[in-house]
C-alpha cells in the first residue's frame, strides 16, 4: 500500500464565523487520522503514532491532533473510504479534496465505511 499526502492539503483549521476559538485542525486532518485508524485496525492512540510518523517520513512539518480531539470530533465525522478490490495493491491518497483509495484501473463506485 502506498500513501500520498497532498503538501497543499488544508491540514489546520479555518475561522467558523461562530464564537469561541477556531479549530486548530481541519475535518480533513481529522479524517486522515481516522481512516489510518480503520484502515489498519488500529485503536486510536496508535492511529496518531502511526500518522505523526506518516507526515514525518514525507517531510511536512503537521502536527499531529491529539487524542482527545480526534476522539471529540469523529462523533461529527463519517469517514467514508471508497475501495477497489485489487491484487495487486492500492495507493490511499489523501488531499484536499478528500481520502481516496485507488487500484489498479482507477476509482470505483464502491464505498468502505468505518
């Protein structure tokens, strides 16, 4: 499996136009690190072991959102992951737009939820 993070993906949050702070990271961040949570089974604190080490090899310098953040706001999340059966591996590409799974051929209308 190959993962490609965009350096143009809009990792930090934006104004909301409400009261209170801001969120410091974007719901895209935020489902980064859930799909690297379901995707490799993993529970939540190695999911953002796993993604900070993620942005470390590709030479960004994200940090990552903590524990209670990810755990606060997935509640408002539904990460969708769309999949394509392969045998011969996939490339998880995360960018602006959103996380998609590709094989070989390109993109299906096949949906994985988590």
């Amino acid at each position: 499996m190959l993962i490609w993070l965009d350096p143009t993906m809009n990792w930090h949050g934006r104004a909301t136009g409400k009261r209170g702070r801001s969120p410091r990271f974007s719901d895209e961040a935020i489902q980064c690190c859930l799909s690297i949570k379901c995707l490799f089974n993993l529970p939540l604190r190695q999911a953002m072991g796993m993604t900070q080490s993620l942005l470390q090899l590709a030479g960004l310098d994200w940090s990552v959102p903590d524990y209670s953040t990810v755990s606060r706001r997935q509640k408002t999340l539904q990460v969708t992951i769309e999949v394509v059966p392969t045998t011969t591996g996939l490339h998880l590409l995360v960018d602006s737009t959103g996380i998609k799974m590709l094989g070989e051929g390109g993109m299906e209308d096949q949906e994985a939820w988590c």
